[in-house]
C-alpha cells in the first residue's frame, strides 16, 4: 500500500488529521473570528466535549440524537453523549450557570465536535464548529446584529463575494394555518415548495395555492421578493414574519448598503428548530458558509424558554473560501550561531529553524528544512 | 437546590463549562504559546479527537489505555477511542503521514484530550493539552532547544519564577544493572528512591547503595548536582546519561545564564515512557506546569523507532501562574447610533456593546451590561 493510502487507512472513515499548512491556516481564521466576536461585546464560554446524554439531547439538541456518540460515565454510572452541536450548550450555560446575567446575553464559541454517520455531501464526521448567540433580545435590531456580525466577521478572515439568504421557516406553515388547511395538507405542499414543484402547489387550490406560488416565484433578491410580499394579503401569524423581514432588511441596508441579500420565502429545511428570522450565509466560491437564526434556548416550544438567535459557521467549507496567510519567512540558523541571536531573528519577524548540529553547507541545509533564507555571518540570505 | 449547585449538578463529575473571563484568558494563553512555538519552526498539527482504539493505544499510547474512553464505530465496526494525551497521535503522523518530510521534524499542537478518572490532586477529566515534539534528532542540541522553548513560551506568557528540574529516568536502572544488580533488587530501590528513604537504600549494600545514596543526596541545584556526580565512578550506560546531562545543561546556562535549574538524579515517575534527558517545568506559585523528555516515536524500546524529545504543558495548572490580559475597554452604544459609528470605536480598540432599543438613561444601561462607557453625542465617556 502507498504510505499515503496506509496513514490514511489508520484513522476512522471521516476522522482526518489536519497537516501543517491547514491547521495553521484554520487556527489563523478560528481566532480571527472570535477576535471579531469579542469586539461586538460577545465572550467566550468553552463547555465540556461530553455532558449526560440526557441533558444534552433534551430540548434544542433531541435533532443531533441519531448523530450522538455514547460513552458509559464510570464514575456516576449514567450515560453520557459526546457533542455534536455546541449551541444546546451554549443555550444551556446561558439558561443556566449564566441566568442571572445581564441580558441580553452575547456569547460566542468554537470547539470540536462529532457525528455518527458524516453525509454524501460532507463526510467528515468531525467539525470545528464557532458560532455566536444573542439571548434574551426579542428586537429585530437582534436579527439585525448576528446577521451583521457574521458579514463582518467572515469579511475580516477574507471570504470574497459574500451574500446572506434570509428567510423565515415559520412563516408557510402559519399562512397555510391562517388559512384554515390542515396538517395533512400543510405537509403535502412543504414537500411540494421543497421541490420546487408548481404544479403540485396549483393543484392543492384555492387561496393558499395562489398565495404560495407568489411566495415560491418572488424568492430572490431582497427587495423583489420583499415587493412581491407586500402586495400579499397574509393571514394575521404571517403578517408579524413579514414585518419581521421588513425591519431586518432595513436595518442591514442602514449598515451595509452593498451586501448581497436574498430572500427564500418558502425555505424552511435546515432550519427545523427555529422559530423566526434565519439565514444562510453564501460565498460564490465555496458555497454554504453558515447559518443562524432565532429559536428559543433552553425549552423547545415557540412560547417557552427565552428568545435566542446565534450563527454557527462551517469551517471546512469557509476555509476553502479564505485564501491563507501568507507564512513568515523561515531562516536556518546554523549550529552555535547562539540563542540570542536567534532570538533577535524572531524578535524582527523571522520564524528560526535551528541546525542541531555542524553542517558543511549551511544554504542546502536550509533549502531541506524548507527555509528560504539561512544566516551567513550574521546576515540573513536568500538559499538562491 | 441553589443555581449554582443545580448547574454544576447538571456536569459529569470533573467536567466543566469554562466561563467568560476565564475562557478567553485560557484561548489567548494558547494562542500565545502556539506563536511561540511557530516562532521556532515548530509546524501546528490537529489529529482527530478519536482513532482506532488499535492504534490510538498501540505503543506509546498503552499506557493510557485504563484512562480512555471507547466507541463503537458504526461505520467500521471497529472500536474507536477517546484520545487521552495527544502525544502518541503526533509520534503516528510523524511516523507515517510525516515520514518523507525532512528530519529534524518540529511539530506542535493544541486540544482537548478526555480521561475516563480524575486523580485525587487533578479532578478534571478534560484537559487543554498544548507542545511540541521535535522529532529525528539525536543531539543534546535537540533537549537543550525544548528546554529553552518551553521556558521562552512560558516567560512570554507571563509566568513568574519559572524553574526547570532535569532528569533522566533511566540512569538509575542502567547504575544497578551496570553493578550487576537483579530486577527485584532494582526494583526494592526504586521504591526506597521513591521515598526518599536512605535506611532502605543502604540496607542494600554493597557499591550500589553507596552511589545510590550519594545521587540522591546530590539532587538539588544544577552545578552541584552535577559536581557530585562527576566524581561518581559511573558504569558504562550511565555514564552515556551522565555526558548528556552535561552537555544539555551547558547549552542551557549559554542561552538563558539566569535559568533556575536543578536536577533530579533519582527521579522517574511520571517518565515511564521517556527514554533519556527530561524534565519539569515548575512554578513557585502555581507547581508543576508541564513535563517533557525523550522517547521513541512510532515504535515501543529504546533501539526502535525514532529518536524524538518534547514537552506538554498542563494548561489548567499554567492558568492559575500567569495573570489575564487586561480586557479591552466596553462601550455601550445606544440604539440607532449606526454601525460605522460603532464600526470605528471598534477600530480604536474598544469593544462595542449594541443597543438593540431605545432607553431612557444611556449610562444606567451601559452599568447594567458591564460597560465601563458609552456613547454620548458622539463622545465615549465613563459611566461614572
């Protein structure tokens, strides 16, 4: 077997190590991320890789059940799950540990977590997962604020042609509601909108079909679409959704009149436990960077709990968006040219690669160490 | 049940949510040492949090095998295992994705490792693991430059009094076996030497108790140590361990002349699997905050494998020895401010807090959310 088929065999199916250039280049833009997080006033909180199963996989995080690991607690003989979601966490910490703190509550993470099973599309079946959450704010100027501050942040590590998708997962299943259908019926014509299948939504009939044609023909850009929802006549539910994407769009233009903004507003799969405002955040180059939006931390329901919006972003994907940092300059130093210069080296910007021992030809030396640059008599040169 | 019992209550037992202030001293420790070690050629590497048990416990990594955890793999249906100590994966990529790579090989990292107990002196069961191994080289260079490192990336961190002990575990068995002594003897003394009971070691007798004796008497600061062991009459294996405490100790007082130093010449546990020159790193205030020394990456026994020295820093420890950066000031910025206003505050350096509605006084809610200011017509003034 090839060595690299070999080391590859070794690890789990989906379970990878990340080598040298990447891992710096996903730390560079993990701490770039967070460095954003904090100067919006958002702390960091780091809870435990495992929790007791039932703690973890009550309320928001029941989703990730099938996608959890197990492990037997020894010491208190009860089960507990390995994460793959670190927002149930942060939504308990918050509702928790952090209950009595002012709100609303601004935190932010990034952690490591893991699945079962990866998908055809991504198969890792371990992530680094970083996110923010707004708890306790009910304004849409909160909406407003994650969705800004994803923008912000992901233009600061360098993601180019960047749009967000808004939508609002709830708001079909209230105009169908407003309108008297019923639960068979509402599931029927998800599937339909799902498949983007006009047909199948014209031949369910009367007011709602109309109505969600419209919804399903004016997705896309964000004031079109917006147009086209005004016009509508929508049931009471529905018509609080609508206002809500008015004042969030509005305020995103106020902040960055020039992102790219486009509403879907028959989306909803992806987004089963929010409960309003959500979006997926899009690079031309790369895809699907991320997604957020509202639901309620700490008790599942659209009435209990608190209200709660937050982001997380995929960094396997948003990596392959950002161009890497350009490394600093490597220079060997050879053998007995002292600590202290050395340390002068790296006080200039240099990374020092140090010879262990005496070699005749220092330039060829550096060139196998991978440096470009080697000191000769106290100057740094090019290897040529 | 009061919050803060109830909360704790809701976490397995040595694990734990790591809170605002103290999650962002701990990241910005890591990330500080992390350029450290990059200032140095050392090259970030990110194995994955579970392999094949087969692997993961294989070779150096047995001897954690009661303290990890296991998974069933679904896909395989193989058993998986929790890492416990990142090392072993390292020595792995090293070994076999690393192989063709240049040697000496300088590699660090830095995560999450989990423990099935904890110990009565250290009751977490998930640790911040952060090193570096620099692997392929045999020379006392190589033990003097993880020594230095280590010391370097700790001062830069801001630890006080930092202290290094060397040692190297094997002398003691290479001493008896070179004076013909038998492993039951060998062992009886390694307990006595454990105890530091001189009683014990002398009721043995003979050449060894002598020798035995005076190495322990002579652990202590560096210079004098090592004086008492120059004039010992050292078997032929010692003496190998004897030259390499030397050489590694001058290079160590060449470029740090101010290092507190001492050694230990009876000292192993803890150092089971190191082959040759280690050490601890310590700190008047805080103790132990880390450990390192030579083993054989990729293979069990002194002759297999390759040559490779490193350390690991215990970051729990670590934290309680170095002071928290001062954080950025906050400002609280009222409701419809706009964001380039809040945009440019953030470029001079302060962290803006958003707020989401109108309020009546300004300064009474920049208080309430831990805001030392805000914005007042343009102008950031203290909340008073």
């Amino acid at each position: 077997m090839p060595a690299d088929a070999l080391s590859s065999a070794l690890l789990p199916a989906g379970l990878h190590d990340v080598l040298p250039s990447e891992a710096a280049h996903e730390a560079a833009a993990v701490e770039r991320l967070l460095a954003e997080f904090a100067a919006q006033g958002y702390r960091r909180v780091d809870p435990p890789l495992v929790e007791f199963e039932e703690n973890l996989l009550s309320g928001p995080g029941a989703a990730m059940s099938k996608q959890t690991f197990r492990l037997m607690d020894p010491h208190s003989q009860r089960m507990m799950a390995v994460r793959a979601d670190i927002t149930p966490q942060i939504a308990r910490i918050a509702t928790t540990r952090l209950k009595n703190e002012a709100r609303p509550l601004r935190l932010c993470y990034a952690g490591q977590v893991l699945r079962v099973k990866g998908s055809q599309l991504r198969p890792e079946r371990q992530f680094t997962q970083v996110g923010v959450e707004l708890i306790g704010a009910l304004e849409a100027e909160a909406d407003a604020e994650v969705v800004l501050l994803a923008v912000q942040a992901l233009t600061a590590i360098g993601v180019p042609h960047l749009s967000v998708d808004l939508c609002v997962p709830t708001m079909v299943s209230r105009i169908c509601a407003g309108l008297g259908l019923g639960e068979d019926e509402i599931r029927q014509l998800r599937a339909a909108l799902d498949r983007k299948d006009s047909a199948a939504v014209a031949a369910v009939g009367g007011t709602a079909a109309s109505l969600l044609e419209t919804l399903m023909s004016a997705s896309g850009p964000a004031e079109r679409a917006m147009q086209a929802l005004a016009a509508l006549p929508l049931p009471e539910g529905a018509e609080k959704d609508r206002r809500r994407l008015t004042d969030t769009l509005a305020l995103l233009r106020a902040a960055m009149p020039n992102l790219t903004v486009t509403i879907d507003l028959v989306e909803h799969r992806g987004f089963e436990y929010q409960t309003g405002l959500s979006f997926t955040l899009f690079s031309r180059a790369a895809g699907e960077l991320g997604q957020g939006g509202r639901y309620r931390a700490g008790a599942q329901g659209e009435d209990r709990g608190e209200p709660a919006t937050g982001f997380t972003l995929y960094m396997d994907t948003l990596l392959r968006a950002v161009p890497a940092a350009k490394a600093p300059g490597r220079v060997y130093v050879p053998h007995g040219s002292g600590w202290e210069t050395a340390r002068r080296l790296r006080a200039d910007g240099w990374v020092t690669v140090a010879g262990l021992a005496p070699v005749t030809d220092a330039a060829a030396e550096a060139r196998r160490l991978h440096c470009g640059h080697w000191l000769a008599g106290g100057d740094v040169k090019p290897v040529g």
